[in-house]
C-alpha cells in the first residue's frame, strides 16, 4: 500500500524485513543506517528492550533518490522476532509492499525459521495479502558460522516459490544493500503494474 | 498489491493544508500532523521544524496500530482517540474515517476541551475531503487516466541509479 503523492512528488514504499529472533533483522538495518549518507536517511528508530531485543519495531526511513521526478521514499521495518511477540507482528505487516524474509542459517536454527515463515505467512493473510503474489526476498544470513546449512538445502526448505535469495552476513554488511536493492526492484516494478 | 494506495493530488492536498492551518489556528496548537494508518507523512501545519516528522509519523501510526490490537482484544472495533499528557505538551490523537490519523500537538496556550471541540470540526472537513480522494482514484483508475508516465517507463537502470 504505497503513499503516491502528486503534491510534493513524493513516492512512498513499506518495506518489511520478517524472521526468527535473533536471525539478523535488526543488524540488517543497522548497516543500511551505517552506510548511507545522511542526507539520504532518517533517525534509525528501534522500540527494543533493555537487553536490545526488539519489542516492537525498528524503523528506518530512507530516501534514495529521483525517478523521473518523483523522490523514491522507502520505509524499512522490522518485527520483533520472538515468538511471543506475534500480536505486534501482525499490525507492522499492516500496509506492506515488500516482504524480506531473514533466515538464520545455523542448522539448529532451521525450526525457528520454518515457524517463523508459516507465522509470516498467517498474518499476511490475515491482512488480506497472500505472500505468494507480493514482492518477496529472502535472505540466508549468518553465512559465516561454521554450523551452517548449505544454501542448496536451505532454499528446497524455505523457497518452495523460487524468490530470488542472497547470502548474508548482516554484522559485516554481506548482502544486506544487495538483499535491499532486490526487494525494492520488485516493489517498483509491482507499482508499475498497478498504475 | 490490495488497490488501496494511499493517493495524494495537488487540488486535495491544498485544501487539507487550509483545513489544517485553520485547525491550527482556531485550537491554539503548536504542531498539527496528518498521518496515513501505515505511518507516512500526509501534511502538517504549525512549528515543525524542531521535530522529527517522520519518526513522529511512524511511531504515531505504532501507536494507533497497538491501541488498535488493545482494543480489539477488548471487544471494541476501535479507540478513536488518545490523549497523552507531557509536563509542557499534549498530544491529542484521533482517527479520521478508517484510514487517517490526526495528531495535535499543544500546550498551556491551549486547552484539551477546546481542542476536542476543534478536531471534531476539522475531522468532519477532512474526512470529507478524503472522500473526495478516494472517488477520484477509483475513477481515475476506472478510466485508465491515472499519470501513468512516472510508472510506465521506470527500467532497471533507474533502480540501480538509486542504489548506486
């Protein structure tokens, strides 16, 4: 549900980075807020609690630049991730346009990730969006410990639609601007099919 | 995409922005926020440059989402307004149809019953002129007259211009 303003020539897109706790969602905007210019970013918001566990949301505004005239505005978001927090998941898919789905690749981690993807997929529908049509990246994160699971296998578990995927390494910024980039391609081109 | 883009025309966009200086003026406020329920920025009148008004509109519409969830749980469709009380400032909150979230931002210069008294009116004006988006959108995209230039043409090599 992008906000198209003919007034200040403005386009604005809600982005929504999903997945388990403690996955990456958060270091993931984090690097995105660390490298961009500043007069392309807002004040990175995180709603976390006292142990930096996000309790609500972390939220970035990002302004990239012009096409044809029209300032392209994102809005990333995250959920929190925890199990327990399913209630606030379900208001921040609200209005979304694009879904990145973070994966934690560490083998004992793959359950929270199978949860988390069914949970994503509950809420969507029950804000009216089926994650089947909506623009859609995952990303396989942590690729730097050693107790990962292949990618190969991750993808046949997690991606039965065939999403585009990219390795990551959120804390070194491995993937994150590529993961970012592909989901907002996919947001722009889903308004052009619209309009 | 659900077809619910949030638009915003020249024409409209004029005359919420008179509805809320006037808002502004007759409530004796200091800030006044318009917010789309997905937290973007619609318009604003009064003081704003010492705010951060995306960041505001964002945990505004958070806000308004989390007493949403409250409220439901409870048995209530809605809270259509909430009221947080500062040392110095209030903030004055409300929904405008479904869609909208009017933020009233005041002081001692002003009082919480006069500023009730003052949204109800504007709420009114405002919902109307949000009416008025709404029917034309509809018609715009029912005859296919919609700006199509900004979309039609957007390839590869603007996205990798923004990215770059």
């Amino acid at each position: 549900m992008s906000f198209i303003n003919y007034s200040s020539r403005e386009i604005n897109c809600k982005i929504v980075y999903y997945g388990p706790g403690l996955c990456g969602k958060t270091t993931n905007l984090q690097y995105v807020y660390r490298r961009t210019n500043p007069d392309q970013k807002g004040k990175l918001i995180s709603l976390a609690t006292e142990t930096e566990r996000t309790l609500f949301f972390d939220f970035l505004p990002l302004a990239l630049g012009d096409i044809r005239g029209f300032k392209i505005r994102f809005h990333l978001y995250t959920v929190p991730g925890q199990v327990f927090y399913a209630a606030s998941r379900k208001l921040i898919l609200k209005g979304v346009d694009g879904v990145v789905f973070v994966a934690d690749s560490q083998i004992e981690r793959m359950d929270s990730n199978i949860e988390s993807l069914d949970d994503l997929k509950i809420n969507l529908a029950e804000q009216g969006y089926d994650l089947e049509k909506l623009p859609y990246i995952i990303q396989y994160n942590k690729r730097d410990l050693p107790n990962v699971v292949p990618v190969e296998d991750m993808d046949k578990l997690l991606n039965p639609r065939k999403v585009p995927w990219f390795e990551g390494v959120a804390v070194t910024g491995k993937g994150v601007f590529e993961t970012l980039k592909a989901v907002a391609r996919q947001v722009l081109f889903e308004l052009k099919k619209h309009y | 995409m659900t077809g619910s883009d949030l638009v915003m025309y020249e024409e409209e966009f004029r005359k919420i922005d008179t509805e809320l200086q006037k808002l502004h003026k007759q409530s004796n406020s200091k800030v006044i926020f318009l917010v789309d329920k997905n937290g973007q920025l619609i318009a604003s009148a009064g003081e704003t440059h010492d705010i951060d008004t995306t960041s505001l509109a964002s945990l505004t519409a958070g806000n308004i989402a989390a007493t949403g969830g409250i409220a439901r749980l409870l048995g209530e469709k809605e809270f259509t307004i909430l009221f947080h009380e500062g040392e110095k400032d209030n903030i004055h909150i409300s929904l405008i149809g479904q869609r909208i979230i009017l933020v009233v931002i005041f002081d001692s210069r002003s009082s919480l019953g006069l500023v009730r008294l003052r949204v109800k009116k504007a709420s009114e004006a405002l919902g109307r002129i949000f009416e008025e988006i709404t029917q034309k959108v509809d018609k715009e995209k029912g005859e296919g007259t919609l700006d199509e230039s900004i979309f039609a043409e957007i390839s590869d090599e603007d996205i990798d211009n923004l990215f770059r």
